[in-house]
C-alpha cells in the first residue's frame, strides 16, 4: 500500500473522468471535451480532490449539479457520478427523455441495484437513447478522502449515521439496519478502493461489534465469489506486494466521551473547534464599517482551502498553535526578502539598458529577468498563502484571548492525567469573562468523565448552581450520567495516560515588534506526548501486547473459509499498518493523536477514520439532544 | 427472468451484485461474447476498483425490448445520427492539430538537445523549426476564428453552451501557449549548443589552421633555400598569398563572430516578445487560479438569503401600511353606516 488513500482516490476519480480507461501522460492525445454531473454526494467526494483547474486539465468544461436545471448541449459526452438513489435516477431518466447530450456515461458511487439498473434501461428505450448510454459503472467511491491518512464517510446526511442516531434510546431495530448497512457500504467501498482485504478487531457488545459482523459477511460474500471478486490482481497489480494484510480496528465512541470534549491546542484542531471548517475549507466573517450604533455591520464571509499543496499547512498542521505564530512570522519575513530581490532587479535593469555594447550583459539580464518573471507566479502564491494563515491565526487568537482557552486547555489536561489541580474547578466556572458556557459545560463534563468517583451530591448542587449561573444548558449531564453508569458496569473508565503541561510563563517569546501576534497573557503552552485511549488500544493490538482491555476484543478474518467465532488471533506477528475507525464520530484531536504516534514508531502506517466529523460545540448538542430524552 | 422487485427486501436489492442470478446465467454468455468484442475495449480491468455494469445493462436493454415486440428497434437508429455543430467540428480540427505539433515538437526536442560535434543535422533542424513555427502561427490563426464564431453566436446560445463553448476556446488558448513556451525553451537550449559547439570548433580548428600556414612557410623556405637565385618573384608572391589567405581567415571569422552576435540579438528578442506573451497569458489565468466546485452554490446561498432578507423588511412594511389601510376602511365604513341609519 505505498500509495495513501488520497491518491488512490484521486487516481480512481481521474480514470473515471477519461472514461474509465487509463489516463495517458503525454500531451500529444488530442483533448476530448466533456461535461460532468454530479450529485451532492459526488461534490463533497470530488472537492477536497480536484480543484476546477485540474477538472478543466481534465478536459471537463462544465460541472453541474443533477437537480438544476441544465441546458441541452447537443454534442458533448457527459459523464455522471452520482449515488444510486430515487430521485437520482428519475432524473437521469429524464436527461435521457430530454436527450441533453450526445452519450452518457453513468458512474454510480455505490453498486446500483438491478431493479434500478432496469428502470434505467426502460427509459433509455423509450427514448430511444439506448447507444448513447455508452457506459454503466459501479465506481466504489462511497466515501470522503480529507487528508493522507484519514477519510470520513459522509457529509450530506450525517444525522442519519451521528453519535445521537445511534446512540438514542427509543432506536428501532430497523432504523439501526439501515445506519448499520449504510456505515458498512462506505467502508466496503473504501476498501475496494484501498486494494486490501484487512483483518478486523473490534471490541464486544456495542455499535462498532455489529458493524464489524456485517462488513465482514460482505467482504467474505464478495471473497466467495471468485469470477466477480473485487480484489483479484488488486494486491497483485503495480508491484505492490503487501503480503501484510493491514489491521483494521473498530472503535466506538462510547468508550472514549471525553475527547470530543477537550479544548485542543494544535493548530488544525483549533481551527476545527474555533472556525467554520468543512470539507478543508474554513469560512471567516470579516466585518466592514465602524461600530456605530444604528446601522449593523456587513459581515462578508470569506473562505479558503486549505489544502495538500500548501506547504506551510502540511507542516504545520499538527504544531502547537504559538509555534505556528513563529512560522508564520518567519515565512513573512523571508517572502520579503524575495521581493525586495525582485524590485532590486528592477532598478538594476534599468541602470543596464543605458550601457551600449555589453550584449552580453544584456543577455545576461536577460536570463535574470526570465528567471524573475517565472518566479513571480510562485512568490505570489506563496503571498496568497501567508495572507491565508495570517488571516486565519488572528481569528483563531481571537477566539482564543475572548474565551480565554489556553486556561481550559491547561485545566482538562490535568484533569485528564489526574495531576494535582491548582485551581479549583469552581473557580473557573463562576469566571464571567473566561469563555462561553459551552466551554465550561466541556470542563464540567471532562471533570465528571474523568472522577474517579463521581463527586458528591453536595459538591454537584454547587456545580449545577454555578454552571446553571453562567448560562448552561443542563441536559448533557443527564446523558453523562447514565452512559458513566453503564459503562461503569462493563469496564473501568479509560485512563488517559501520564502527560504533562509545562506553561511557558506568562509572555510568549514571539514579541517581535511589528509582529501581529501579540499573545499577551496567553500562555505559551507546550504539549509533552500523551496517548489518547483510540491510539493506545491501537498501539496494543498492532503489536499483539497482552492488556486486559483488548483482550477480550473479537477477530475476523474474511479470507479465512470458516468464519470462527473464537477471538484468538491467527496472525501473531505485529502488524506494520492499520486502519482505525471510530463509529458514532470522530474529531482531528484523535487524528493528530494517532499521526504524533506514528511518527514516533517507526515504518508504521496508520490511517484515521470516522463515521463522520464533529467539533465539541456539535457534540454537545447532540449530547443535549439525548439527555433531553 | 428476473422479475422486478421495487418492494421486495431491502438487503437482497442494495449491495454488490455478486455475480447474474441463476436464470439469466444460460442468457448471458451467449450475449455477453458478442458485445465483449465490440463495445467492451480491451482494457485490463484487473487493477481497477470499480466494475462495468455497461454489459449488463446492455442485456436488460435486449431483454427489455424483446418484451416490446422490437416496435422501437427500428427507430433507433436513425435518431442517433450525429449532428455535430461547426463549432465542434473547427474545436475537433484545432486539438488534431494541436496534438500534431506536440508530436513535432518533442521530435525537434530530441534533436536539438543532441551535443555532438560532427554528426548535427542542422538542416533538419531549422525545417523543423520552421515547420513548428508556422504550425504555431496558423493554429493562433485558427483560434483567433473560433473565439470570433463563439462571440458571434453569444446570443443564440444557452448560457451553459456558452460557457461551455468559452472553456474550449480557453483551454485551447493555453495549451497553445504552453506549446510555445516549450518551442523557446528548445531554441534557447538550440542556441546554447550552438555555441558550444562553435566554440569547440574554434578550439579544433585553430591548430589546423595554423598548421597548414606553418607548412606553406616551410616549404616556403625550402623553395626559397632551392631557387633562391631564380623564383625570388614567385616565392614572394607565395609569401603574399599566404598572408592574404590569413588575412581572409581573419576576415571569415571576424563576420561569422558578427554573424553570431546578430543571431545573438535577434534570439534575444525573441525571448523578451515570449516573455511578454507569457506574462499576458499569467494574467489571463488568474480568472481560474484556486476555485471549488461548490464555491457557487454557496455564493448563491448567501445571495439568497440576503436577498429573502430584503423581502422581508418590504414586506413588514407593506403589511404594517395595510393595516391601517384596513382600520381606515373600517371607520369609513362605520361612518358610512351611522349616516345611512340617521337618514334612514
């Protein structure tokens, strides 16, 4: 598996683009244009992936969505991707009555079923369309690729598949069907789209339990069926020779409710919990005009992507927020120097074009300037970059000085080591100016997660007194208390291991002058190593340790001709790559987490994955939601 | 056949389709051989993640259709005749073409990056160059026409056919440009190597050159040592002649280094006038640098909600005007009343 998913995706969605064929290299094809169609679905799968400019190096002139309305262009190919749904294919039906375009080639997200298939073929005879539907395909693409190493499932519908959904007590046996099959055809298809057939572990008697039964029947029936397996000649192909199957790990939710909760330090989390961040795009509201008093301010949102071709997010994504100040700064200053060589040129060629007879000076020149002018696209992209960062670390030092996180920060790293606490956890509650009541009922509930006895009742009327004073919202306690008395019942609460937190005083040393970030009583915080609960059942079963907690956890191997219902694992060497995934949602602090582990471990490959994203503020609500009921 | 099942069970429609079900497997592989051969291009599917379902669906279609007693067989043909627009036809011809000069173009890469001394096939260098140049030339030609055919036709044209149309001519645009800038580079790395070799030359010739008068001076001196006494004149004007054979060596090399300064300039203009054309072209691109596909949808989104904003606001206004319409109506009414009961 040399190649991450990201490109493995991406690769897939071209060959889709050039009609399903291997695209070529050279640039002596001749291009062949095309419109592309696609559904909600497929714009979430293509954006984090293609910009338009790749699309239209592609040959793509148009992109449209399947729901507007669309001009007929009489003698361009149209390609299709689209989830096989309803609505989707009446409407492709009714493109074909139309008779939009001159072929149609249907690539379906996920397999589309036979009956389905037929209402398609019955329109396309009735409007005698049936050559120019040139191609069907299944495409196996049914999930979202953000990053390298970490992909979510989906964004249009997630509150079908969210921690509240499956989590909620009057849930029906039905309704779970469906979640469970949709949860289990998006991991299906990632991993036909990976290549591997993985062996699963999974922990016993919860949501991620039934998902693992499912996925494993389906790869096993897929298996089975050698003339139409998926995965033959995918190991094979391309010189890949994994003969280590990958780990697949399936962890739930509930057994680890305090990280969804934690303020986070780093730069990609916070901007996740802070801002407006989807799909790797964050929006910003800036606001225009004064504050006078009748007129309201215009907001205007801007939005920027954050992508894999920025190199200064690749770096710093996973970097402690001050240290990403620093680079910032340092990226702005030597962009300066580049400027100042360039407009010296300038002047230089100026004084230049008086001197006769130095043809070779000239030539000379001439090579410089050539060399300035094919840099300056590259000095201007990397301006746009630094304006990027720049615009997007003040807005998050903003959130960060009003709400006064580094404080939180500091506090529920302690409480999540069980360190001696400084101050006490009423204090800050009854704090008015340190952060929003949100941010303390995440305190309070880490606080309640992590007690090792649940505090008295005296001692929770104060609490509830003084989170009650500061504008809280009550219902996720309820939920807290009854998941903690449940899984008290099953097993201990998860330890989070040994970290500490050294302030670096008061002042921050990023005091340059003319510096914008200016943290002034922000603590300069520096995050020592730490494994979260996820990357410690992970480290244990990749490397076969024996730990009471993993113990007990069930194996499945589809490639094996009997299903065992035993959980002694056949394999006994450690594994070198694994796949985690969290079902009921999952967040980057977990994902930096997991990326911090691999890094220290050598030769390891992990990668990250969630039924879908949420910040803290999302997950309460939901939590709200349930201890509403 | 399998008969439809719209309501049937959920689990047994959804999912991978593993493999045709028992009754249609004595249909398919019948039909399956025939379309294999000429729909399916014999690609190598083995590493490829997704699956073709085009034969598949090309059985139902038979199967379907069998069921309609071929009525509308017939017509199918003649409706999918293919009317393709000039448009597409001029846009089909310019990427020919455009593919074409590429090919020439990596040809004459080859050649000119080839260093050695004795074997270099100037002439079919400079043909080739001269070919690709006016390729170049006539392809600018070519697109020039059609951005015209594109603009004369913009208000006939839906606005997605419009836009449609206007990325070809973009995208057409900039291939040709890169496609230039490659024919620079490749003369530049021409002219290095030409120099180079110039230089080499130089380096060899120098001591041949010098050779051969070395010679003519020695035998110049045995003649003058044998017929001293009677080809005094002859030797002199040998003497001469050798020196104005040096002399028009030196005046051959001072023009061909004139000849090298001048092609010097002209390839430098060449460069500036390519440089300003790129710089044309960079500005051009910022039209499309970083976009998103769903940027649009959410321009519009927030553009709407703006404007049901404003809606609003004329419409709290409006109503709050028709309300005292109404109690103005009301009272007139209640006057109106009042009067016609006094004086009746």
């Amino acid at each position: 598996m040399a190649a991450s998913i990201r490109e493995k995706q991406t690769a897939a969605l071209k060959r889709m683009l050039n009609f399903n064929t291997p695209p070529l290299k050279n640039t002596t094809a001749e291009p062949v244009w095309k419109v592309l169609i696609y559904d909600r679905f497929g714009q979430d799968i293509i954006s984090p992936l293609l910009s338009v400019k790749e699309l239209r190096d592609m040959g793509i002139t148009l992109h449209l969505l399947l729901h507007s309305d669309r001009d007929p262009i009489p003698d361009v190919p149209a390609i299709y991707f689209v989830m096989p749904t309803e609505e989707n294919i009446d409407r492709i039906c009714q493109d074909l009555r139309n008779q939009l375009y001159e072929s149609y080639y249907l690539n379906f997200i996920s397999a589309i079923s036979r009956s389905k298939l037929e209402d398609i073929a019955s329109a396309a005879l009735g409007a005698n369309a049936v050559n120019q539907v040139t191609k069907v395909f299944d495409q196996y693409l049914n999930f979202i690729t953000l990053e390298d190493d970490m992909f979510v499932l989906c964004n249009q519908n997630k509150e079908q598949i969210s921690y509240h959904a499956i989590n909620k007590p009057d849930i029906m046996d039905t309704d779970m069907e469906v979640i469970m099959d949709t949860i289990v055809d998006s991991l299906f298809c990632y991993f036909v789209t990976l290549g591997a057939v993985p062996i699963i572990r999974c922990p016993r008697g919860n949501a991620a339990e039934m998902v693992a039964v499912k996925l494993d029947k389906k790869l096993r029936e897929n298996l089975r069926d050698a003339r139409n397996s998926l995965f033959t000649g995918d190991t094979m192909g391309a010189g890949q020779f994994s003969f280590q199957r990958p780990l697949f790990v399936l962890a739930d939710r509930n057994l680890d409710l305090a990280t969804p909760l934690h303020h986070t330090w780093t730069y990609q989390a916070l901007i996740h919990d802070v801002l407006d961040f989807h799909l790797n795009r964050v929006t910003l509201e800036e606001s225009l005009g004064s504050e006078t008093g009748a007129r309201p301010k215009k907001k205007t949102k801007k939005s920027y992507d954050l992508t894999a071709a920025d190199g200064f997010w690749q770096k710093h994504k996973g970097s402690p927020f001050p240290e990403v100040a620093e680079s910032v700064q340092e990226e702005l200053d030597k962009y300066r120097a580049q400027e100042d060589e360039v407009k010296r040129l300038k002047s230089i060629m100026g004084l230049e074009g008086e001197d006769e007879g130095a043809i070779s000076m000239l030539s000379d020149n001439t090579a410089k300037l050539t060399s300035a002018v094919s840099s300056l696209p590259e000095l201007l992209e990397k301006k746009r970059l630094i304006d990027l960062h720049t615009n997007v670390a003040t807005a998050v030092l903003d959130h960060i000085k009003s709400r006064k996180l580094d404080v939180y920060f500091e506090y529920e790293e302690k409480l999540m080591s069980k360190s001696t606490l400084d101050k006490s956890l009423l204090d800050i509650i009854s704090d008015p100016d340190a952060g929003t009541p949100e941010d303390k009922m995440r305190l309070f509930l880490i606080f309640y997660i992590t007690a090792q006895q649940p505090p008295s009742e005296g001692d929770l009327e104060q609490y509830k007194k003084a989170l009650t004073d500061a504008g809280c919202d009550l219902s996720p306690l309820n939920y807290i208390k009854q998941w903690k008395a449940f899984t008290k019942m099953a097993a201990a609460p998860a330890s989070y291991g040994n970290s500490g937190v050294k302030p670096m005083g008061l002042f921050s040393r990023v005091m340059n002058t003319g510096s914008q970030f200016v943290m002034e009583g922000v603590k300069n915080l520096v995050l020592k190593q730490h494994n979260l609960p996820v990357t410690r059942i992970l480290d244990n079963l990749m490397d076969m340790k024996s730990n009471p907690e993993t113990d007990d956890y069930r194996y499945f191997d589809p490639k094996m001709l009997r299903g065992s219902e035993s959980s002694i694992p056949r394999n006994k060497n450690p594994f070198q790559e694994a796949i985690v995934f969290v079902v009921g949602g999952g967040n980057y602090i977990e994902y930096q987490n997991l990326v911090d582990y691999t890094k220290a471990k050598q030769g390891k490959r992990v990668m990250y994955g969630c039924s879908e994203l949420f910040s803290a503020a999302q997950f309460i609500k939901q939590l709200s939601q349930l201890g509403q009921k | 056949m399998n008969t439809r099942r719209r309501h049937g069970p959920r689990g047994s429609q959804e999912g991978v389709y593993t493999g045709p079900s028992q009754t249609q497997s004595q249909l398919v592989p019948p039909l399956e051989a025939p379309l294999a051969v000429s729909l399916v291009p014999p690609v190598d599917t083995s590493t490829m993640s997704c699956r073709d379902r085009t034969s598949e669906f090309q059985s139902v279609c038979k199967s379907l259709q069998g069921r309609q007693n071929g009525e509308q067989a017939i017509k199918s043909v003649p409706s999918v005749v293919k009317q393709r627009s000039d448009f597409t036809l001029m846009a089909k011809r310019i990427g020919r073409d455009l593919s074409n000069t590429f090919a020439k173009l990596e040809k004459l890469t080859i050649l000119a990056k080839r260093k050695s001394l004795f074997d270099d096939k100037a002439v079919e260098i400079d043909e080739l160059t001269y070919i690709v140049k006016q390729d170049i030339n006539s392809l600018n030609k070519q697109i020039a026409e059609l951005q015209h055919l594109v603009r004369s036709r913009n208000s006939h044209t839906s606005r997605h056919l419009h836009t449609h149309s206007n990325t070809i001519v973009v995208s057409l645009q900039s291939k040709l440009a890169s496609m230039s800038s490659d024919f620079k580079s490749v003369l530049e790395v021409r002219t290095e190597n030409l120099k180079q070799q110039r230089s080499r030359q130089e380096q060899f010739s120098q001591s041949p050159a010098s050779a051969p008068s070395f010679h003519s001076g020695l035998s110049n001196s045995v003649l003058m040592q044998d017929d001293s006494n009677k080809a005094d004149v002859s030797i002199d004007m040998d003497l001469r002649s050798s020196h104005q054979m040096q002399l028009i060596n030196e005046k051959d090399s001072f023009i061909e280094d004139r000849a090298n300064t001048m092609q010097n300039i002209e390839s430098t203009i060449v460069e500036l006038g390519s440089i300003f054309q790129q710089l044309a072209h960079m500005v051009k691109e910022q039209e499309e640098t970083v976009q998103r596909i769903d940027a649009n949808v959410e321009d519009t989104q927030l553009n709407v909600d703006l404007a049901h904003t404003e809606i609003l606001k004329y419409f709290q206004s409006v109503s709050n005007n028709r309300w005292l319409l109404i109690k103005i109506f009301l009272i007139l009414i209640i006057f109106f009343f009042v009067f016609v009961v006094f004086m009746a």
